[in-house]
C-alpha cells in the first residue's frame, strides 16, 4: 500500500482528523495543543494520528496535503487547515458549525 493510500484510507476511517505532533492527552507542540482545545471547545469527537509514531506519514502527508507544517485537520476527508485556520474558524463560529454538521446523529 502506497503512502497515499494509506493516508487516504486513515481519512476514509474517520469523519474529523487531526494528524498531530504527540497525543491529545500530551501535545508536544503549542499548534497541536492549540488545536486539541479547539476541537474539545467544539465539543466534537475526533481522532488523531500522531505523526511522530510514523515518518512516512508525516512526511507523505506534507505533500499529499500540500501544507509543510503540522497540526493538519480533516473533516470528511478534506483539508480544513492547520492551528492559525482553526483558531479563525473557531473565533468566527464557522468551525463549530462544520463541524455539527458531520457529527453522527
């Protein structure tokens, strides 16, 4: 299976990803924390990849995505952004409400 593939079938798996540096419960960047608080302010279920448990991940992602840095959320399988667009998206209201949208009823 290709790194792509991969990617692709970790997204397929799941409606809200945040492919991160660490874990949720510990963050090992200030971005990926910041987004963890984002999508628990949200009130939304979410999973993660760790991206420093796999370098071909975090490294095949940067050009999948074609966005270098890290956190990367994804919500139904397209790329919402990293920390700085969540952080807007969340102070206008605007991530919360994508996010409602997909979750499970």
């Amino acid at each position: 299976m290709s790194i792509n593939e991969r990617i692709e079938d970790q997204l397929n798996s799941h409606a809200v990803l945040l492919y991160m540096k660490g874990t949720p419960y510990f963050p090992q960047c200030g971005f990926s924390s910041k987004a963890v608080q984002i999508l628990q302010a949200c009130e939304t279920e979410f999973a993660y990849v760790n991206i420093f448990d796999d370098s071909d991940i975090r490294e095949g992602l940067k050009e999948y995505s074609s966005w270098p840095t890290f956190p990367q959320l994804y919500a139904k399988g397209e790329l919402v952004g990293g920390a700085d667009i969540m952080i807007e998206m969340f102070e206008s209201g605007e991530l919360k409400a994508l996010l409602d949208d997909i979750k499970p009823a």
